[in-house]
C-alpha cells in the first residue's frame, strides 16, 4: 500500500547518518547490564573532561548529519538538573552539583550545525524508579521530564524514545503526544508509530536493513524483549533506522577488543542507508567524558571510506531518460574511452534513489549494465525489491557504456529520481 510521508519524514531520510552517544551513569560502573538490578550511586558520576564539542565535532567530521544524546537511560539518571528526581547531575560532585550536560550537548550540536536528537527511557527500574503500578504517577513523571528537555533547550530535531521495559504499562498516549507537539510542533520521533507516526525501529541492532524495506507497514518490532511484531490500527508511512553499537556495549565499558572492523562498519552503513533506511552508530564517551581515541580514530577512518567511495560519481553518465519502466543513463564520452580505456573508472556500485513525494511505489527492479566494448549487449547486474529514499546496488566491477534501471513490480506510478555509479575499493 502506497502512503505520502509527511515533509518531516522526508527530511529524516535525507539526514541519512547519526552519532548516538550513550554516556550516563552507566558509563561510570563497567560491567552493569541493563535490567540486572545493581543500584549505581550518582556520586560517581564526575566527568573532569567532558567535552561534548569534541563528540560532535567528530560525528560533524565523519559525515554525520544528527547526533543523539542519552538524556535519561533506564536507570533513570537525568543528565540535566531535573526539577522531578532526586537522582540526576544536581546530584552529583561534577562541577558541584551545577552542570548540565544536555545544555553542553546541544550548544555544541549547533556550533557545528548538527540536528540535535534526545534519547529518553519511558521505563526505568531501581531506588530511584517510580512503579509502573501507579501509572498516573509515572505518567505525569514523564511528561514533566520531557517538558523540561523539550522546553529549556530551544529547537529539538529529534525525540527518541527506547521501546525497552515499557511492555507492562499502558501509557497516556494522547496527553503525552499533545503535550510533546504543543512544545516542538515541528519534532521528528522514534517510538511506538501508535503515538505519533514518525519513525520506526528497523527490529535489530546489528545495523542493517532488508533489501526488501518498505515505508508503508501494518506492524512494527517494538522491543528487544519481546519477539511479537505489534499489529498497528492502519497502514502508517514509517521510515526505518538501524541502531546499532561502534562495540559489545551501548556505553563505555571494558571491551577495548571489541571495536568493529572498518569492513564491517562500511557494510553496515551500504546495508542501512543503501537499503533506504538511516544509519546511526553508537559511540560510548568514557568516563571521563571523553571519546576513546581508537574509537574516534576507527569513526573517522568510516567517514573517509564513505567518502572515498560516495563523494563524487566515479563517471559521467549524462542525463537519464525514462522509456516506459526502464530508466537509463549513457556515457557522453564512450568514444574516447574505446581509444584510451586508461581515462575511464571502472564502477562497482549503482546508486538509484526514488521520489517518494507521494509515496514510495517501487516493489522490485532489475539493473542492466551494457558492457563496454559489446555497448549492443547488457547483462543483468543486479535484482532488487524496494528503493525508496536509496539503495546502493553492488554490482561485479565493469566500465558499463549505458546503465538501465527496470521496474518489474510497482504499487502505482514510480518516479526515479537519478542513478549514479560509483567505485568501493
């Protein structure tokens, strides 16, 4: 089923990549898992370097469009001064009780022109906690926090709320919606799509899409915890986003061999935003408050492979044209690669993306390359289900003289935006 996403969503997915930074509590007591019930005192908390600029400043570095903070985790510490808990930074001996990490995160999110997104944990569990049982309680608990990061810190992008823990409690959707949009009528969110349509969950957190990722869905993953998809009331335009983590683990920790490789990382950004999703990577500030330098140096290392590869075409193509379902672009200067085959660049990768003004219609397609010297003939390069806001098709490397895009399965009028080739070395 064809559904419009709104103006919001389109813009989402042209953000395209995302830092998330999980620093809290949690990044002073290594070992702790989420859930596992041990009580983490906020005296420990006392960051003597913390640097958000140095954080975004390196997601700016490596090509990164939004930025994530983890404001309040399922512990349930507040990384601002929050009026509604007694266990937040007012609390702790960093900068006597008087600092504000959420204010540093988004001064410095602005600083480099970065679109700034707040982590918030509905649920949360220990001392601190208060009971899901009491559920008016707990809902006026999170409003009031969620006013406070919504309405102290000027424009917010992004509101991202964790599905996790929240199965038992019934939450007042409607007051909470209400209460968000009044206070950032313009705000993108990730959460359950019964609140507010925005933003969906891809289902795992290893960072990679289906090839087959439609923007109109019916049901949705909501948890970790549970491995029941939610049947949805109607069809909603949703885009997805692949969470996932730079290590083992969401914060800073003991795993300093367990930093992904720059391989894997690279497939999983082709395998997000080259599958029409976005792609947000997780890097843990330590306890210091700063980035590890092998995990800033492996990020950057990502951020100059991706544009290596994705900064310019490695060819002109020339215009594309459109015959019917199938979309081509042709090499203008053929002629001169057949006398110096030196000067061409072979091409390993095809790059479609769609309009979805109104709607995502592509269902399948198949890529044609025309080879170089026999340009009469094509050979089938690549098949493929939906593609939406792009898809990166990886193809046998090869000088092709013409590239055809073929529509095979549509749900309506399909309308391609452009096709680029480009070399992954």
């Amino acid at each position: 089923m064809k559904v419009k996403p709104t103006k919001g969503q389109i813009e989402f997915l042209s953000w395209e990549f995302g830092v998330f930074f999980h620093f809290g509590i949690r990044s002073f007591y290594p070992g702790h898992v989420d859930w596992d019930g041990l009580e983490m005192d906020a005296s420990a908390f006392n960051p003597d370097k913390l640097d958000c600029e140095e954080w975004v400043k390196m997601a700016k570095d490596v090509g990164a469009t939004y930025a994530i903070l983890t404001t309040k985790h399922h512990d349930g510490f507040a990384l601002w001064p929050s009026k509604y808990s007694s266990y937040s930074v007012a609390q702790t001996p960093w900068k006597d009780g008087k600092g504000d990490v959420v204010r540093e995160f988004v001064d410095a999110c602005r600083k480099y022109g970065i679109k700034v997104g707040l982590y918030y944990s509905p649920a949360q569990w220990g001392s601190h906690a208060i009971k899901f049982e009491n559920g008016k309680e707990y809902d006026d608990y999170f409003i009031n926090q969620i006013s406070e990061l919504l309405g102290g810190y000027g424009k917010i992008d992004y509101l991202w709320f964790d599905g996790c823990g929240s199965e038992g409690h019934e939450y007042d959707k409607k007051r909470i919606v209400a209460e968000i949009f009044r206070l950032q009528p313009e705000i993108q969110t990730f959460c359950d799509p019964e609140w507010m349509p925005c933003v969906r969950w891809v289902g795992n957190e290893d960072g990679y899409a289906s090839l087959d990722n439609p923007l109109a869905v019916s049901a949705w993953d909501f948890s970790e915890l549970t491995g029941k998809s939610v049947e949805l009331s109607q069809t909603y335009c949703l885009p997805a986003e692949c969470d996932c983590k730079l290590r083992s683990t969401w914060f800073y920790d003991n795993n300093e061999d367990t930093i992904k490789s720059l391989d894997e990382l690279f497939g999983m950004y082709e395998a997000s935003v080259g599958h029409g999703s976005n792609f947000l990577l997780n890097v843990g500030p330590d306890n210091h408050g700063q980035i590890n330098a092998q995990d800033k140096a492996r990020m950057l290392e990502l951020g100059e492979k991706i544009k290596e590869t994705y900064g310019n075409p490695a060819n002109d193509y020339g215009e594309m044209v459109k015959d019917g379902d199938a979309y081509s672009v042709t090499r203008p200067d053929f002629e001169a690669f057949l006398k110096d085959a030196g000067k061409s660049k072979p091409v390993n990768r095809i790059v479609i993306t769609e309009d979805i003004t109104d709607g995502q219609a592509v269902k399948g397609f198949k890529v044609y390359v025309h080879l170089p010297r026999y340009r009469n003939k094509r050979i089938l390069a690549y098949i493929g289900a939906t593609i939406g806001n792009k898809v990166i098709c990886q193809i046998p490397t090869v000088c092709p003289s013409k590239i055809t895009v073929e529509i095979t399965d549509s749900d309506g009028e399909h309308k391609i935006k452009d096709i680029k080739a480009y070399l992954a070395k």
